[in-house]
C-alpha cells in the first residue's frame, strides 16, 4: 500500500480483469439513483441499450459498421503522457505511425 496499490494486484489491467472474473450475478439496476457526475455511465447505457433496440429491428450490430476496426489492429496503452501528446499515438508501434 506505500506504493498507492491498495488491491494487492499490480498494475490497472489486471485489477480490471479481477474485477470482470469476480464480479458474481448481474445487478439489478432498476431503482439505481445516480447522480451529476454519474453521466458517463448514464450514457453508456443509453448507447447499449440503443444498440439492442437496433439488433432487435434487423439494423448492423454495434461495431460492426464502416469503419469498422479489425480487433488485431486495436492497441491498448496504460502511461502518463504530456496534454500535448496526440492520443491517436499511443499503444502504435514506430512502424505504424510511419505508415500512417
């Protein structure tokens, strides 16, 4: 914990794993009462909840419409960087960014 890991698991993706292999049944989220600075989540949901009205309707699946981004091609990047770094940079390899 004298390094800020208070889980006992190093490093965030792996506590994030934990986390999504442990989590137990669905909650029912039906009387949830969230507030301002819940607005991601709110919508988050919103979006999801929208993409199964869609499935439901015969419309493309979510992710799956132009342009649409082959799983092997998606990076992931864990890091502090300066504000003045281009976010679309991190997790490409030298390679990809000269083919870019």
């Amino acid at each position: 914990m004298k390094l800020g890991d208070y889980t006992g698991i190093r490093g965030i993706p792996n506590q994030d794993m934990a986390m999504w292999e442990t989590m137990g049944p669905i909650a029912d989220r039906s009387r949830e009462r969230l507030g301002a600075s819940d607005i991601a989540i709110v919508q988050f949901r919103r979006v999801m909840v929208d993409a199964v009205r869609r499935f439901a309707n015969g419309e493309a699946v979510l992710g799956r419409t132009e342009p649409h981004i082959p799983v092997s091609e998606l990076r992931s990047f864990e890091g502090i960087v300066p504000k003045t770094t281009d976010w679309r940079t991190l997790g490409a390899s030298d390679k990809e960014l000269a083919t870019a």
